[in-house]
C-alpha cells in the first residue's frame, strides 16, 4: 500500500485515458488520484452535449475501468476522483454507477481512511470567467477577481444545493476536515493553491495585440488551509499552462508536499510517488 499515480484535466481524451490504462496494468500502483476535469467539455447549454457526455462514462470509463478491474483482478488499484470546474454536475452524477460496481470512488467532500493514511477530496474552485457553476464557490469571501463571473450569475446544470451567493471554499474545508488530525492527510484538490508553482494562468491584456498576462489564479483558502493544517500530502490541477510558465510542478509549503499534474499540452502527465518515499517523486509526460 504505496505506489500512486496522479493524473488530472483528462477532458474526455480517450488516448489520454488508454495511455493511463496501459501505466496501470504495467505499473500496478496501490492508489490511482483523478483530479477533475475528466469528461468531454461541449457547449453547456447543448442537449446533445450533455447526452455525449452522459455516454462517455457509461460506455467508455465504465467499460474500460471495468475491463481493467477483470484483467487485474486482485490487483487493480484503489481509484479515488473528483470533479472538476469543466464538469457538468448532471453528467458527473452518472459515476456513481462505477462507484456501484466499485470501480473508483467520487471523494469530492468525502474522507476515506485506509490504515493511517485520511483520503480526502474536494473539486470546487474560486470563480472562473466561464459560465458554468456546478463546482465553483467563492473562495474566502463574496468578492471575485476582474473578469471572472460570480457564481450566482452563471449556470447550473441542476439546481444548486447550496447557497451560491454565500458559499465559500474556506467554509467548506472546515467543515470537511473538522478536528481531523491530518498528520498523514492526503488531499486530492482540483484548484491549485494562491501564488505557488501551480496556479500562474495567462490571459489577455485589453488593449493589445496578442499581449498577455500572468496572473495568479489560485485559491487562498486552499492555500491559507495547507499552511495552517499542514497536511501530508495536497494534489492540484486546473490551470493547464502553470507548470510550463514556472517550470515547477511539486512544491513544499511547509511540511506538506504539494503535486501539479496539469499540463497544457497533449501528452497524458503522469505524477508518480511513493507515501512513504515522497521526495522520490516524478512527473513525465506520456506521448498518447
């Protein structure tokens, strides 16, 4: 109970996915993390799209998972995933039929202990300037960032549960983690933590011909969290170019070692560690 993968923004690529299922049965790891953002993006108003969705995980994840399971039996890894900014709640729900055949498990506001190690998952991330909202909060307070759209504002693919113009990342995690003693926490975030290696995103300048910007674009609830709670281990996706602007994609703060799997190209990034060899960890890009 050692090896992991992590693997994030998949974005429905299937040669993504096969490279990943051709990683796992050659590399038998112990625990496979999914970091959000794992189905096909369509335009999110589109019927057609949500059913196009709706079928890659029915007859694509559910079927290569399950085909993977068979073929490594007693050896096939606990997958624990959430969800990402990109994916709509309405499709997102149908992984509970994987979660069913126990196939993976969707962690998102979940803790799951497996011996000494606390696996926690959590997939919302602070306003974005894109219309969908199923899995965006504010992050410590009602306030957003110039250009980005207020979750209230947005769109749902279901009717939200919890209160839009309120809710918040910070209030979130407290109510996750609790009074938990997180000397061996492991978190699977989709958001990267505010000004770290994982959250430099690019955007344009108004005004100029192709002129762009860097900006952080993190979370500071996530990173105030890590740094007051000091968990073991924290993973992140989200903003794809971010490893490539800093050239970092692993960074201490603290005692807690932190892990970016994102990646803006179109090879499969795979980070690979050992729980209790972290500092032997790797990340390489896979041609798919």
């Amino acid at each position: 109970m050692n090896t992991c993968l992590f693997v994030s923004d998949l974005h429905g690529k299937m040669s993504r996915y096969e490279a990943l299922f051709k990683i796992i049965k050659k590399e038998k790891p112990d625990f496979v993390f999914l970091g959000g953002d794992l189905l096909p993006h369509r335009n999110i108003q589109n019927l057609l799209g949500a059913a196009y969705e709706a079928d890659f995980v029915r007859n694509f994840l559910f079927r290569k998972f399950e085909k993977l399971k068979e073929t490594m039996e007693c050896a096939y890894p606990d997958i624990f995933l959430i969800p990402g900014n990109d994916d709509r709640k309405i499709v997102f729900d149908s992984v509970a039929e994987g979660e069913k055949a126990e196939l993976w498990r969707n962690i998102h506001n979940q803790c799951v202990v497996i011996g000494k190690y606390r696996f926690y998952g959590y997939g919302c991330v602070p306003p974005t300037p894109f219309m969908i909202k199923d899995w965006e909060r504010f992050d410590c307070s009602p306030e957003i960032n110039t250009g980005c759209i207020a979750p209230a504002d947005g769109y749902f693919s279901v009717p939200p549960r919890h209160n839009p113009e309120k809710d918040t990342i910070e209030n979130d995690i407290e109510k996750l983690v609790g009074d938990d003693d997180l000397q061996f926490g492991i978190f699977l975030f989709h958001s990267p933590p505010y000004q770290t290696h994982f959250d430099h995103a690019l955007v344009r300048n108004d005004g100029q011909a192709n002129g762009t910007s860097v900006i952080n674009v993190g979370s500071k609830a996530i990173r105030n969290f890590i740094e007051i709670a000091q968990p073991y281990i924290t993973m992140h996706g989200h903003i794809h170019e971010s490893v490539a602007i800093t050239g970092q994609w692993k960074q201490e703060l603290g005692r807690t070692l932190a892990f970016s799997a994102a990646h803006d190209g179109p090879e499969l990034a795979v980070v690979k560690f050992k729980l209790n060899e972290l500092h032997s960890a790797t990340r390489r890009l896979i041609k798919v």
